[in-house]
C-alpha cells in the first residue's frame, strides 16, 4: 500500500459550510493554471497545485463532459473502457473529456469537496503548493456493487472505495456535506456528525 504524502486533516465539513460563503458557478474564476498534471503515488497521474489554495476556495469546476444515461452506462464494457465517468444523479454519469479536472484521485482523507450546489469543488482545507488534489469518489458514487481498491494511505482509508450506499454510518454522516446533491436528497435524513 502507498502512503500519502498528504498531511491528515479530519476537519468536519459542515463547520467548513457555516464559513465559506458559497457563489454562482458563473460568477467563480477558477485558477485552473495553478494545476498541474504529474505521476501521482495514489494511482497513475494526479492533479497538483503550484501555488497554495486558502480553505474555502474555489479549486476547479465539477467534470466537464458528456452527459450518459445509466441505460449507455449499464452497457460499457469495462475490461475495455479507458475513459474516466462518474456518477451526477440517480440515472446520470459524466463521462470526462481530458480537462485537468478528470485525473483528480480519491483519497479517503480529502482536500476538496463538492460545493453545496455540486457544481465545482472547493478546499476543504489550506492546501500547501505542491501538494496533490484529491477528492472521495463515495461523495459521487452509489451504485451497491461499485467497488475499486484504494491506495491513499489517509487517516480513514477503507483499502477499497464503494458506493455511499454501502459506507458504514459514521463515514456517511462524515461526508454527506461535502457530497453531490442527489446524495444529501437521497439521504437527508443523516444528521451530520458533530
């Protein structure tokens, strides 16, 4: 297993979204310059900063890409399949398109989350220069038998990545707020861990 080189931060969320004050995607400039791709100790290529990012900040927006309905998604041939999709709602995936924002690794100790209205991610936390982006892929994903090992050595590492349906609760209600959201519809009856 890797470890990371990510420092572990458990700041809880929800305090994050009582001080961050949230705007429109349209009215946001992304410093999308600052990010790099490079070799990443998590898996393959990562995303990583230049410059430090302030907690709170806008980092990049949500994929860009094409818009697949769970019917096309069911009928992918995954031992074959070389792109990068993700999961926007109940029935609906985002295929990437190459933008930086498609080689964002997951790491059960996030930097970066999904904004209130799911449509970029922001800091979870101060990120140092240099250091990788990383987001939880159950913060996007629900399906029951979606499963993918992990190598993010962080605080709260699982070894394998699964649907937010299958996280035990205390992970849940550790990452609802920072989830998309068809997520927090779906299980809004979670209350947040203090």
């Amino acid at each position: 297993m890797h470890t990371s080189t990510t420092p572990s931060h458990a700041t809880h969320a929800t305090s994050l979204y009582d001080a961050v004050q949230f705007s429109p995607l349209d009215s946001l400039a992304f410093d999308l310059d600052r990010l790099i791709r490079a070799a990443s100790t998590i898996a393959g290529e990562g995303v990583f900063t230049q410059k430090p990012i302030t907690r709170g900040e806008p980092v990049a927006p949500m994929f860009q890409g094409r818009k697949v309905h769970r019917q096309e998604y069911d009928r992918i041939d995954w031992a074959k399949y070389q792109g990068r999709i993700m999961q926007t709602d109940d029935d609906w995936f985002l295929e990437g398109i190459g933008g930086i924002e498609d080689f964002i690794n997951h790491s059960c100790d996030p930097n970066i989350g999904f904004a209130p209205a799911g449509t970029y991610f922001f800091a979870l936390r101060d990120i140092r220069a240099e250091e990788e982006i990383l987001f939880h892929y159950s913060t996007c994903e629900n399906h029951a038998d979606w499963r993918l090992p992990c190598a993010c050595g962080g605080v709260f590492c699982r070894e394998e990545i699964v649907g937010f349906c299958n996280l035990p609760l205390p992970e849940k209600k550790r990452l609802l707020p920072i989830s998309l959201p068809y997520l927090r519809r779906r299980y809004f009856s979670i209350t947040p861990v203090a």
